[in-house]
C-alpha cells in the first residue's frame, strides 16, 4: 500500500506520540536513522520505512568485484554520516560480511541490516 506524504507523517506523530516523544522536544529519544547502500534503491528504503526508520542518505552501490567496502569511493560519505552521529545504522543489499568494516560499525554501537538480493539463494555454511 502506497502512504500519502501526509499519511507518513500522521503515523510517525502517532508512533512518536505512543512512545511519550513530544514534538519538537530538544531531549529525548528520537527514530533510528539509517543510510541505504545497495543496488535495490526501492527494495531498500521500503525495508527501512516499515521499521519506520528515517533514511538519511542512499548510496547506490556501484563498484568492481573483489574490492572491500572500506576502499569505495562512497565509503568516506557514509563513514562521516556515522562519525556525526546521524546514522546508527545501515541497511543494505550487499551479501558480503566484512570483518574489518563489521568490526568498525560495531565500534560505534551501530548495526547492519543486511537483505538478501532477489533471486539469491543462501546455501548453510557447513561445518
């Protein structure tokens, strides 16, 4: 079902109002902000708005094969989103964990929300 812009903005004071936020409140908690990074714009950001979280940024991830996340010319931007607090997560289409950016996303207390492309199959590890 497609929200109106008013729709959205309705639900999001509703939601706000449930959890005791008040509006324009200079303290309190406020909605998890997420940055989209992946191929799947659409996909991506109607994962993130059913969360009702509040997408600060989308990166279209367009890169050569084999090389790590950390040396992506986007990377910087995404990395400053975080480094000014203004993203606590982010929500992507890419399959590939990497322990260096994985360990660097843990560092500020933040999360990964990682969806699996359509048409992929995931194979279990085995051990």
């Amino acid at each position: 079902m497609t929200r109106t812009h008013q729709q959205c903005i309705r639900r999001a004071t509703l939601a706000d109002a449930a959890n005791g936020i008040l509006p324009d409140a200079p303290t309190g908690v406020s909605r998890i902000r997420v940055v989209l990074y992946g191929r799947a714009a659409i996909r991506l950001r109607a994962y993130a708005e059913a969360r009702d979280w509040t997408v600060v940024g989308h990166f279209g991830a367009e890169f050569a094969l084999g090389t790590a996340l950390a040396d992506q010319p986007l990377w910087p931007s995404i990395a400053a989103l975080f480094e000014a607090h203004r993203a606590e997560g982010i929500v992507t289409d890419l399959t590939a964990s990497e322990a260096d950016v994985d360990d660097w996303i843990k560092q500020r207390g933040a999360f990964v929300a990682r969806l699996i492309p359509a048409g992929h199959h995931e194979t279990p590890a085995t051990a």
